[in-house]
C-alpha cells in the first residue's frame, strides 16, 4: 500500500460557506480561541528541533505591520485557524521564541502528513495573495473578501480567485520499463515522471498525449488517473496518471529535459532498495538511478507501479 | 459505451516548443496558408445553416481594430491556425458573407466533436486575454508573448499563464441510487451532479469529499475519477467523479442549490427514455426528472451509471 500523498490531508473544515459572512469572519479574528499560522516566503513558522510543530500563535501577537491574514477554517477543536504573512515582521522580530522558519518541502518531509496538508494549504493561499494584489481586469488594487478567498475590485467590480494550475504528470509504461525523464538542474542519477501544465481548454487526458509527445516523441493510449497531489510551488495540482507506450523513439525533443531513457522493473526497484538500505552512490557514470524523493507524487507513482498497483 | 465528452479532441498540434519562437510565429502570421478563426464575447463564427462550419479566414482579412490573435496551434495539413477577437469589428462589418456568431455551447452540441473541441480551445485562450490584460502582481499593462499563450509585465517582468480553474463533479452512489442536485436557475425538473471549485492545496479527492458535505451535508468514500471535460465558461476544467455514500441525510446546506435527492437507477433510465423517445413532459408537480443535456459530464456521468461502466 502506497502512503498518501504528501500535502494532503489537512484536518480542518474549511467553512466554505461560513466565511462568506464578513461578520462571522471578524467575530472569529477577535475570538480569544483563535490561532494563526505565520508563513513567509520561505516557508512556516515551527518551533522545536527534533519533532518541529507548526507554530499557532494568538491573533493578537501579531504586529500591525504583517501581510494579509486569510482564515483557513474551523479545527476539530472547533476554534478558527487563520494564517498570517509575516514575510515584512519576522525578520525584524522573531514572532514567539526559539519560532524558525521551515522551508515547505521540508515541512512536507518531516512533518506528520495532516500537518504537511495545513502548511501547503497556508502557504498556497498566502503566496496567492503575495502576487494577486491587483486586478487582472483593469489593473487596481483589489480588496480582500470572504476572509481572504476572495479578492474584489473596488473599480471595475471583478472578482478574482486563488488560482489553482493543473499540471499531469504520468508514467509511460511498456510492459516491464517505465520512461523517465531528467532535467539538467536535478542531483546527478535523478530521473521523474514526465509532467507538464494542462493548456487553455484541454482535458486531462489531452494533457498527457501532448506532454508525452512533445518532451519525448513517444505516442500513448489508455491514460489512467491514479492521483492528485497540491503541490504549492506556487498553486500547482499535481494530477498522477500512468499511460500506456503506442509507439515512437523516445528521445529530448522540447529542450525541457537533458534526457529521456527507459528504466526497468528491476532497476527502478534496485533503485528504491538502495536508497532504503543508504547504499546509493552516484557513480562516475551517472547511472545509478536516484528516484524522486517521496515528498513527490511521481514517487508514489514509481511505488505504486513496483507494488503492482 | 459513453461517448466521449463534449469540447475535447481537437485535432491540431498546439505546436508548444515552437511557438516560443518570435520569428516562426511572426513567419506564420503572414504565411499565405496560415487561417484564423474568429471568436466574440458571445461565441464563434460559423457559415452555414444545417450544418455549421467554423469559418476559417485568411490573416489578411481581419481589419486593423480587431483584438488580439493568438496561435492554435499546426492543423492536420501543416496549415497554422489562429483565432482573433473580433467584438469590436464583427458587429460594424461583417467579415465574411453568410457569417454568424455560433454560441459556444451551441457549437458544442452541434459541430461534429473535433471541432468543438477547437471553438472551445479558441474561445478559452481569447477569453483569457480579453479578461487578464493586466499584471496581477503590479498593475501594468502585460504584452502578448508565445503565440498568445504567455502574458510578460514590462514593469515587474511577471509572466502570466492562461487560467484553467479544476472543477471537481460527482456522482454520489449509494448502491442502485445517486445523489443530485438542482439550482434554482435550472428549467424545471433539472437535476444534475454536484460540483465545486478545486481550493488552493486541495487533492481531488478532498474537494469530492469536502462540497458534497459543503452543498448536501454527506460523507463519501472511494472516489474515482472517471473522465474530464474542458469547460470554458470561462476557464474551468470539469473532473468527474464517482464517490460512494458513507452517510448523512441528504439536505441544502450552503445556499447554491435549491434541491438535493436521491434519484433510483429506474428514475435515471426513465427519464433517458423520456427524452430519447420525446416524451418527456414537465408535470405540475414538477416530479420528473429532467436530465443534464449531453453537453455536459454530469450526463457522461449518468450515461456511465446507467451503462454499467
């Protein structure tokens, strides 16, 4: 069984329809059960070293200079969860003592997996703001609303919304070989699943034919969806799939990727292995295989296609 | 077997790598073989009464004040296609004899499926720029780049992509029956799935879970994706599901629906015969069930319940 994955699993009610009532949402700012998370740019505020825990200060710890404050939702312990962009005062001040800022892949790594989901949610939600501050319209200043998941604009009255960019990402299978794909940033020996954004008016289906035939050259039938990952770098939702080989030579076409290979069974697992046992090396030859990290939902494909998922 | 979803299958390259290129979309701008289609607020033109054609016009015959052209993509005979906004020139001049604007969801029900699917591509992409002329980051006019499928801000340098928003829709099932819901806007005896918007750091399946409780007030487990479906009024993408009924009475909770019920498999297959034979009426009572129109999943969804699939 493939854990879930990374970035899922918030456990909060996120008050869809409660938050819409502006009076409701400032009855909840003042109430002295409420917390915030603070996110930067980099990343949220945690304390401890060993176990970190997200950091939930009171609302009134929080200085007049921060950013914008979005509500989150309800939390089992029915109090409101808020989070804060503390981007412009944390540096000055640290917040609350011993808080650190833990860079998000990180909180995703070693936080436990609901509290992964709350970080990536504070920080998708945050970082929207941080670059949705005017109007896409006419180009205003636009107004927070509906405790900051909607944002309005005073002049022409449009009403904008966290975006959210849809991206496929799948593995090409042929029997007993997957293809992967590297790009020439990555650690040496990494390759992934082949990914890319779904374009204007294109299933998701549509997406993975087009993405597998213009990094690699390769036609695919029977894409399957098997599934979906936020992944906040900034507003993507990583949209799992596998699809089967039809036909062509794989090879770099689009100039994304370094390279493009077939991997076997038996090598993605010798691969998996290694890294379990911490007998991996990069050999000079680079190719010993480095798999994706399993922050990564092209890891939980990889782990699903060994388990015979 | 279901047919496959309304506004997919285009048959064009969208030609990605190369439209990066400045001087081979420059180069296709004025080739001779190079078509445009032409695209209003209110939907596409078209040529023809008992079977609609796309109008397809040469470059040169888009008049100066047009709005912006954005590349499709390669058609099938190597041929580039474009698509223009014409709003503000159709109405004063008609471009072409014969030419009508087709609306959007007509094109879809009545163009073969290829070809709504490339009304949908254009009318998306060009809707996008008609409302996203703007910098969201700081305000600025953003110029056209990529054949149309960038935005780039001279001030900030911030590069916008079209929006595509994820809709997660479902049918709720509960053995022989399933879950749906109805506007108060709908022609009378109208059900359909439910459906909502993806949230900022949302896998699929918690948005499933999370507005079938917002909108219905029910728990769900195991859901399954099933199909998707571009649907550009204006940005959305549709992401069918099925779900499983965990529990919960079924009731309006948030205020979008007037009506949620459970419907059998005999209702559903009735009401398809209905409408398939020409007998469906609305009585009084407004008790029988109309369905959702072809046009949409939802209907996929249902065929593929009745189906079997």
């Amino acid at each position: 069984m493939v854990p879930p994955n990374t970035f899922t699993g918030a456990q909060l009610d996120r008050a869809g329809p409660r938050r819409r009532d502006a009076a409701w949402v400032q009855e909840r700012l003042h109430d002295p059960a409420s917390r915030t998370l603070a996110v930067t740019r980099d990343g949220i505020l945690v304390s401890g070293e060993e176990e970190p825990q997200l950091v939930r200060l009171p609302l009134e710890l929080i200085p007049g200079g921060a950013g914008t404050t979005v509500l989150l939702g309800v939390e089992p312990d029915g109090s409101a969860l808020f989070a804060v962009d503390v981007e412009h005062v944390h540096a000055h001040r640290p917040l609350t003592p011993g808080a650190r800022v833990l860079g998000l892949r990180e909180a995703g790594a070693l936080l436990p997996q609901e509290v992964g989901g709350l970080a990536a949610y504070a920080s998708a939600l945050l970082g929207w703001h941080r670059t949705h501050a005017h109007c896409a319209r006419c180009g205003a200043v636009t107004d927070v609303e509906d405790g900051g998941h909607v944002r309005r604009c005073p002049v022409c009255h449009g009403e904008h919304h966290p975006r959210t960019d849809p991206v496929v990402i799948m593995l090409v299978l042929d029997g007993d070989r997957v293809l992967l794909g590297r790009q020439p940033s990555w650690p040496r020996g990494r390759y992934s699943a082949l990914a890319g954004f779904v374009e204007a008016a294109e299933s998701l289906e549509e997406a993975v034919a087009r993405e597998v035939l213009e990094e690699a050259g390769v036609t695919v039938r029977a894409p399957r969806y098997v599934s979906s990952q936020p992944w906040p770098f900034p507003s993507s939702l990583m949209l799992g799939f596998t699809a089967e080989y039809a036909g062509g030579e794989a090879a770099v076409l689009d100039g994304e990727l370094e390279d493009v290979r077939w991997f076997t069974r038996a090598e993605v697992a010798a691969a998996a292995a290694a890294e379990a046992s911490g007998t991996w090396e990069a050999t000079d030859a680079g190719a010993t295989l480095l798999l994706p990290p399993p922050l990564a939902i092209a890891r939980r494909l990889l782990d699903g296609w060994l388990a015979g998922d």
